[in-house]
C-alpha cells in the first residue's frame, strides 16, 4: 500500500518535471526531439600530456587532426551547427599545468557553450610496445657446467640448461571502440548537468548558499532524469559511430562503458563520448591514421553517424529506443 502510494507521489513529480522542464533554457514545443546546436569537439591530450606514442606520431597531435577535420567536415555538413573545440593547439586547456585543471577546463568549456553532444577524440595502445618487440622463447636444451657451493665446499656441476631463442612479435591490435560514461555513478554528471543548466556557472566551486542547491530533491531528481536522457543518447551516437566504422571495414570492438579514466565524460551535462579511432601501437593502423587517407575516412565514418544521430533525434523517436535498446545488448 505505502508502495503504491509513494509511487503515485513518483510518478507525478516526474510528470510535473518532464512537463516542467526545458533543456537550454528556451521553451520547446516538443521535448523529446532535442536538437544539435552546438557539437563540442575535444581533441584528446596535448600539451604537457602527450598520450600514448607510436613509432612515428603521437596521440596528442592525431587527435588534433582528426579533430580540425572533423570540424570542418561538421561545418560543410551541418552548416547551422556550431562547432566548438576544447582546445585547437598543442597546448594543456586553459593553460593547464596538471591533469586535473585540463580535464575540468575541457567540461568547463563544453557547459559553458551549452553543448548538446560532446566527441572526445582518442587513439588507442596495447601495453606491449609500439610497433612490435623480441619475445624470448626455449628452443631446446643445452649441457652446461655450474658451480654450486661456496669457498671449500665449491663443486663442478652439469646442468640441463634452456636454449633462449629471440624472435619478433608483431603489435597487430587493430580496431576501434567508443566509449559511454558508465551509469550508476551519478554524482559527478548530476553536478555537471546543474552546473550546466545555472548557465554554466561553477556553482560547485562557487561560495556555498549561493543561486542554486544543487543538493535539493528538485535538482537530485531533475539530474537523474537528464542523466537517463543523456546515457540513451550517448549510447544511440556511440552505436552509430561504431557500425559506421564497422561499415567501411574497419575492426570494430564496439561500445563500452566505463566509470574510471574518462572523467571528461562524467563531468559534462550533455550526451558524451570518447571515440578511440585505433591502434598507434599498430604500425600500419597508425600510419593510415596519420595520412589524409585514414584521417578523412575516420572524419567521414563519424559525419555518417552524426548524420543519422541527427536523423534520429530530430525526427522519429521511436527509433531512439530501438537503437539504444539495441546497443545494450
Ligand atoms: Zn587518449
């Protein structure tokens, strides 16, 4: 009884505040067909953190020009959608002198502009080094004399020793995956999806008492239902990036989720994710991604996606659920 009463109580002030509430700010006629005004690009690393290395580039400077490319790609597409870049040199943003303030100044920025989809761009890395390495293997036994024993006890001994072979092993990890911010962990992206709607003020450093209680049931619960919102959305882009570039033949591992190392996505209120576009730890995947070739194909695979990702969310909505329901199997 108490359950169903607490129920009904739920379910009211979830219509009252999906009735209630408008994203942007402005009044929109219908609610559940956000548009793309504004695509934040964020070219992952830079400056004084440089990423990971291949044998002949560096992951900061790839990401910058996919990232270049794929603003410009965005702004002969989509002309009435504005782009804004986190950072467009190979500098920390905002200056930054540790991780920490770069990654808080690339959320900061894409709140501020009001984003409505945030692309981290990222290329990936095994552990083993680039390229390839020597591996050692045992290719047989040899007769060898050991001494065993100290001072007058020293012995003479035969042993069986190993017979060490070097041989190459090629670093072939090729493929792309898309990561989504993993949901459960609410606090950060619910501070940042306030953060966001107080006009992108950073109420969370700012003196307390001030504006807005990011602490109230009203903000808690208007955050969670953006938050479910923004997961659907990030998981439909990220599907739609994936099989874009599973389309053009490329290896794809598809989409993941994660909670740790993709801080950028959490502390962003808007759909987010971080595409790894492959393997600098691959010699050729690397060398494709630093030529004009891979580059523009990467830019096109993600214009394809964001082409229907746009589709989609302007128009039929019903597709949203099936698409989303489809990336979570
Ligand atoms: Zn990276």
């Amino acid at each position: 009884m108490l359950r169903t009463v607490s129920g009904f109580i739920i379910s009211f002030v979830i219509l009252f505040l999906l009735t209630s509430f408008h994203p942007g700010g402005e009044p929109d006629q219908n609610p559940r067909s956000p548009k793309i005004r504004t695509l934040i690009i964020d070219p992952g690393h830079g400056g004084l953190f440089p990423g990971t290395r291949g044998l002949i580039s560096t992951e900061k400077d790839v990401t910058l020009d996919i990232s270049l490319k794929l603003g410009e790609a965005v702004r002969k597409n989509f002309p009435a959608v504005k782009v804004v870049f986190t950072r467009t040199t190979d500098a920390c943003v905002n200056n930054a002198t540790n991780l920490h303030d770069d990654l808080h100044g690339r959320a900061q920025i894409a709140n501020q502009a009001k984003g409505d989809l945030f692309i981290s761009i990222h290329c990936n890395a095994t552990r083993q080094p680039a390229g390839g390495y020597y591996e050692k293997r045992v290719i047989g036994h040899k007769k060898k004399l050991v001494y065993v024993g100290r001072g007058r006890k020293k012995r003479k001994r035969w042993v069986n020793a190993p017979v060490y072979e070097s041989y190459w092993v090629k670093n072939t990890r090729v493929g792309t995956e898309t990561y989504i911010w993993k949901a459960g962990k609410q606090e950060n992206k619910n501070d940042a999806i306030n953060e966001r709607e107080e006009g992108g003020e950073d109420v969370t450093d700012s003196a307390a008492g001030e504006a807005f209680d990011l602490t109230s049931p009203e903000a808690r619960m208007r955050a969670a239902l953006y938050e479910k919102k923004y997961f659907d959305n990030s998981a439909l882009f990220a599907t739609l990036v994936e099989q874009s570039f599973s389309a053009a033949g490329r290896q794809s591992y598809g989409v993941k989720q994660r909670d740790v190392g993709i801080q950028v996505l959490q502390a962003t209120g808007m759909p987010s994710v971080l595409i790894e576009v492959g393997f600098l730890s691959n010699k050729e995947e690397e060398e494709y991604l630093n030529s004009d070739k891979g580059q523009d194909e990467v830019v096109q695979n993600i214009i394809d996606a964001l082409k229907r990702y746009k589709d989609q969310l302007e128009g039929n909505t019903d597709t949203i659920e099936a698409a989303a329901a489809d990336s979570s199997k």
